[in-house]
C-alpha cells in the first residue's frame, strides 16, 4: 500500500491525511451535485419543484406532508445518518481498525463524502463500475472487494493509476489463471500520457480466501500460496494482503466466525513468512481485511490478536449497511445488539406511501410495492401512520403479507383503524435493495422538513 499505517497506538489523527480530492468548492464534483435539475427522473418529489436545482429545492426546507411531496416517497432520517456515522467511525477508531465502507450499499457520493468525513480510510466497491463513480467524485482510495478479469476495465484501472499519483485501488485475486489474464491485460494497457507517471504502477492485489460451498476466494492455503506465488511473477500485480467475507461462513454463529477469521490471520501470516510481501516497502502497510454488517464485532476481536508481521498492517473493516441500517435483517444481526456498551444504530429509512383503497374488511393497499421497497430479506412492515391533518401514531395491527409491483397488501387486525388517503410508513429490511431503487431520497429532520438530498448512482 501507497501509505503507512501504523498501529492504532501511533497512527495520526485522521484528519491529518488525505481524504478525498477536492474541497467544498465550485469545482468539487461532490458540491456540484446540488445543481443538478429536479425533473421527472426523481419520484416522489413535488411535481411544482421541476426546474429548480437540488440545493434551490433544499433551501426552501418544504415539509414532507404538506410541501407538495408525492406518494410514495422514501426519505432518510438526518438524525439517525448523522448517528450511525458516528457509531461505526468510534468503533473502527476505538479497536485499532481502519475503514472503508461498502459503496454498494448507497452508491451515494454524498454519502461516501460524509463517511470519510468521519473518518473512513477509503470506500470498498463490488464491481468496477462502482469504482468509477467513486473515482468520478474524488474518492483517493477504493478498495474492490472482487476478482477482476475484465480486460477493459483493468485498462481503466491502470490509466487511473497512471493519472494520479495518489489513487489507491486494490482488488482481489483467488487463482492462478485470473493473475495471468489480469497481467496480461494491464501489460496491454496504452502506454500512459504524457502528463502522468512514466513508470507504470503494479496493480495491487489480496488473495481472497474463502469457504467450501460459499461465494469467490481460495479453499485452501495451498491454493492460496500458488496464486500469491503466481503474483509475485506477474509484472503488472503486487501482491499486499489478504482478505475474505465471513459473512459467507455456514452457519455462522461467533465460533465459526471465528475460526474463520483465524484462518485468514493465519494466511497473512504464511504468506508474509514466505516473502510474498516482498515487493512492499519496510513502512508500507500489508492488508488483512473483512468484515460485513453482522460480525464487525468478532473481526474487531480476531484482527487485535494479529501477530507483528514483517510490515505495519492495515486492518481494515469493509461494513456498509451500517450507514442506514434498517428496521428488519441488519436490526436482528447487528454485533451492537450483541455486545453492551460498543454502540447502537438507528433505522433511517421510511417509506411513506398513502392508502389507496380498503376494498375489504380486514385489507388495505397502499400505492408503494417491489418497485419501491426491498423485500429479499424481508417485507416492509408499518410502523407509523399519519391521517390527513392528524397527528402520527403507531401501526398497530397492521402486517404487510405481500408486494405486487406497485402495490403493498395491508392485513389489517380486528380494531385496527386505516382509511384511504392516510399516509403510512414503511421500515425496511435490506438497505442494499432500497438504495437502488431511488435516485434522489429526501433527508428530513424530526420534524419532517426536508433539509437535504441524497442522490444515487446505480
């Protein structure tokens, strides 16, 4: 890695180091989002706002129920993003850990801003794609939790090397013939512009390791020796770390967690005792990571027990979901349930949507389904409802039993009162599969003025 790191004991204040380009100036990409045109592409937003910008838009602080908003309409809560920004910025900090949380949960640069504000060391991507909208918006730092093998996109990813001295972008490898098309592919790569380095820069690479049944990663150590041995031949790689999810052990619970964990110690270990970091120098950093939403807590306790390697190590955590969380999977699994005292997190998502008819008894719809709301781990679930000029209650006796493309079943218990035109909100579970179904999301104080917008890139 391009940056020293040393441990938590002697590592400089965040802010001391570069974060991101740019500043809160005109020619920040990240500020000039608030001149973007609201039109028709953004739902949920007050058809008389087209035409204005989203800072205009912004700056009017329009109430949500009354200031021309249309149903359904997704809205974050400022308070509980400012709130689970903190929590996971403290705990990283408190356990020795660097951060970089997973952009594919948002793909918001706003967002991704705000979490590097916080404190993150860079933000972790899925796909190439992601990097790019990284990158596009000054993100130093990406780390691309994947195997790449894309002959296209690893030119890219060279050019932008090539381009600025200070990008860093890491990505995975997990066999022998992916570093051999990876090599070959950047050995390809035009030969940089005039203006950037003259001397190409290597890759940098992480073996990933895995589990039998589970998703990408070597199975074994064996594996995982030929292809960091395979790297270290390769002309156009440099090979800095190891790193899995152990999000995909079987059966996870702490101890399988754990054992996992020690195994991907252990490979850094290896490894490092066989001079496949090599190619670092003394002050550099070799890079161990994991780490989703639900077992932060056992990387954090696995990762202090590191032994010394040859190098400083980044210890770097890669949870994304935190930024929202949700009312249902990431509310269940959360470490912070687990463990007193590390912290909590907030849901920061509703979905507001309006009943829309009670054809039965016990039945209502509302005008928000699967286009709207996730439902891969879950289906929404009222939690609030809002009469027309009444005061917000509780949704109680109300159960969501199914999703049609727009529309959401209501089952509706004996007592419970609902009538067309109430406006009901929705918790969600999953914040990756809501995210991407909305590209301009309103943020609302307590009180519900909209103060702010978050907008997408998927």
């Amino acid at each position: 890695m391009t940056d020293e790191h040393p441990e938590h004991a002697e590592r400089p204040d965040h802010a001391a180091r570069p974060r991101h380009t740019g500043g809160p100036g005109p020619a920040d990409p990240v500020a000039r989002l608030a001149d973007e045109v609201v039109d028709h592409r953004f739902k949920g937003l007050p058809p008389d706002a087209a035409g204005l910008t989203v800072g205009e838009l912004a700056a009017q602080r329009r109430p949500l129920f009354t200031g021309g908003f249309t149903t359904p309409v997704l809205t974050l809560a400022a308070g509980a993003l400012e709130h689970n920004l903190r929590q996971l910025g403290a705990f990283a900090t408190r356990h020795g850990l660097a951060f970089a949380p997973h952009g594919k949960t948002s793909m918001s640069p706003r967002l991704f801003r705000r979490q590097l504000d916080h404190g993150a060391w860079g933000i972790t991507a899925a796909v190439p794609s992601q990097v790019r909208v990284c990158r596009a918006f000054g993100v130093r730092r990406v780390f691309l939790a994947n195997e790449v093998v894309d002959a296209a996109a690893l030119r890219w990813i060279a050019a932008e090397l090539a381009a600025d001295p200070e990008a860093v972008i890491v990505c995975y490898v997990d066999s022998v013939r992916g570093v051999e098309l990876m090599d070959a592919a950047l050995a390809a790569a035009p030969a940089p512009a005039r203006d950037a380095s003259p001397v190409p820069r290597p890759l940098d690479v992480v073996v990933e390791l895995g589990v039998p049944g589970g998703r990408t990663g070597v199975r074994t150590a064996d594996e995982a020796a030929r292809v960091a041995r395979a790297v270290t031949d390769a002309a156009s790689l440099r090979l800095v770390g190891v790193a899995g999810y152990e999000g995909e052990v079987p059966d996870a619970d702490a101890a399988r967690v754990r054992a996992w964990l020690e195994e991907l110690v252990a490979l850094a270990a290896a490894l490092d005792a066989a001079g496949r970091f090599a190619a670092l120098g003394p002050k550099e950093e070799i890079v161990v990571s994991a780490g989703g939403s639900a077992w932060f807590d056992v990387v954090a306790e696995v990762l202090g027990r590191l032994p010394k390697l040859s190098r400083p190590v980044l210890k770097l955590l890669r949870s994304g979901a935190y930024v929202s969380h949700d009312d249902g999977h990431y509310h269940r699994v959360t470490p912070f349930n687990r463990v007193p005292g590390q912290g909590s997190l907030l849901p920061a998502f509703r979905l507001w949507a309006q009943v829309i008819s009670r054809p039965e008894p016990h039945l209502a719809f509302l005008n928000a389904g699967k286009r709207d709301a996730s439902y891969d781990l879950g289906l929404p679930q009222p939690v609030a409802v809002r009469a027309a000029g009444g005061a917000e209650r509780a949704a109680d006796g109300m159960e969501v039993v199914k999703l049609a493309d727009q529309h959401a079943f209501v089952r509706l218990a004996p007592g419970a009162e609902l009538e067309v035109g109430d406006w009901v909100a929705l918790g969600l579970s999953h914040p990756c599969t809501v995210f991407d179904r909305w590209q301009l999301i309103p943020v609302a104080e307590a009180d519900g003025t909209v103060t702010d917008f978050v907008r997408t890139f998927f």
